[in-house]
C-alpha cells in the first residue's frame, strides 16, 4: 500500500484511505467501555449546565413578569379633604415624572385651580414613550394659565390646565372652564388640555367650558390618537388666526 495511507477512526467505524488507491478497508467497532464512560460524564455535565442556563431564564422571565405587573398596575392617588366640595389653588405648576400607571381621583369633591397665574399640572415622559398610562378622573380644573407671549414659538405653552407629553391619557368625568393658553402662537393648542406624543389620548363624560387658546380652544392634541366621548364643549374659543404667524 501506499506509504500515504492514513487511518480514520469514528465513533461505529474505522477505515483507512490512501490518496493514490482507494478505501481498503472499512470496519464497524464499537467504543472502547473507557470512552463511553466519558461520552457519559461528559453529557451529564452538558445537561447539568442546560439545567443551569434554563434556571437562569426562568428566573430572569420571572423578574422581569413582575417588573411590568408592578409597572401596569396603576397606583391610585387621591385627596383626604373631608367630605365637602373643596378648591385648591396651585401657586406654581406641579410637573409631575410617573414610572407607573397612575389614577388621580377626585371623587367629585375637589376642584384644582391655577388662579388666573400658572397652568395646573405636566405630566412629562418622552414623545415616543407609550406608557405609563395616567386617568384623570372626578375632577375640576379652573383658572389655568402659561403665558401671553404674542406668537409664541414655545409649543410646549399649550394646556393652560393640563399638559402631557409622552405616556398615555386618560380623562374621565372631568370638568374643565375658565382655562387660558397662549392667545397667539403657531402649533400652540388646547386651552384646557394639550396631549402631545405617546399613546391615546381619550376623554370620557367631561365638559370643556370657556377655554381658549390660540390654536384648540378646548383640547389640542397632536401624535397620538384621540377619542373624545359623550362630552360636552361649549363656549372655547381658539383665538389665533391665519398661521400663527407662519
């Protein structure tokens, strides 16, 4: 035979080659017990590490179910007045950054006013963020207010009651009148409400009053959807014109 035959050997076989001849000689075997013994240590320590990397995952899926069960359960806030119909004016605006679905619920009593000075609340995450999602509910807002700028580019001064970037927005059974954004201004809206980016914006059972703004007298809202429901406007005005200014 030729002096470049080689042996090779498999786990069921063996057989020898030799590049100027051919296959000579193919022969079924079985392992040696030695090597079956570590082929069997060795899977055992294989599935003991699969064992391991799927605990693991489990665990990581678990930490990470509660994490969003913690995020999407809304925490429920409301007011301990005593149980007469209250006012309660806002000096400066209250920006308020939520992790967390979140209920703010007036039970009906409680009427938050910016008297005539300072919008009332901003609800701030990120345009894009979609969550959390924050309900508005049984609640009165009067007097709000941003700024007289004449045309003024600052879009973020819509909302002269309530503003909300990112997130989702919910209004339920609320009341909004006598609330003022700017008179003037491009791409400036909602004299009540301004709800820009996230998710949906939808307002249920409420009644927008006497609001104005330049552009949206009532509500302006932009990148989202939004649903208005069996809700009374009346009386708002959007007191921009043309382009404002542009």
């Amino acid at each position: 035979f030729s002096s470049f035959c080689r042996a090779y050997k498999y786990n069921a076989f063996w057989f020898s080659f030799c590049p100027d001849d051919h296959v000579i000689l193919v022969k079924f075997c079985r392992r040696p017990r030695g090597q079956v013994g570590e082929t069997l240590a060795k899977m055992k320590d294989i599935v003991a590490i699969m064992r391991t990397i799927l605990v693991l995952l489990y665990t990581i899926l678990l930490l990470a179910y509660y994490v969003q069960s913690a995020t999407l359960t809304p925490a429920a806030v409301t007011f301990n007045c005593g149980p007469d119909p209250v006012t309660i004016t806002i000096t400066s605006v209250k920006n308020v950054i939520l992790t967390k679905n979140t209920i703010l619920d007036g039970k009906g009593l409680i009427t938050l006013s910016g008297g005539g000075t300072t919008r009332i609340l901003a609800i701030q995450t990120t345009f894009d963020k979609k969550l959390p999602r924050v309900t508005l509910q049984n609640l009165a807002f009067t007097g709000g207010y941003t700024t007289d700028v004449v045309n003024t580019a600052a879009t973020n001064m819509g909302g002269g009651a309530l503003y909300r970037l990112g997130g989702a927005f919910t209004i339920i059974n609320c009341d909004f009148y006598g609330n003022n954004g700017p008179s003037t201004g491009q791409d400036v809206a909602g004299g009540a409400v301004y709800s820009v980016g996230g998710d949906d914006t939808v307002i249920v059972g409420s009644v927008f009053y006497n609001n104005q703004c330049s552009n949206g007298g009532a509500v302006g809202n932009l990148g989202n959807n939004f649903t208005l429901y069996n809700s009374l406007l009346n009386g708002n005005r959007a007191s921009g014109s043309g382009g404002n200014p542009g």
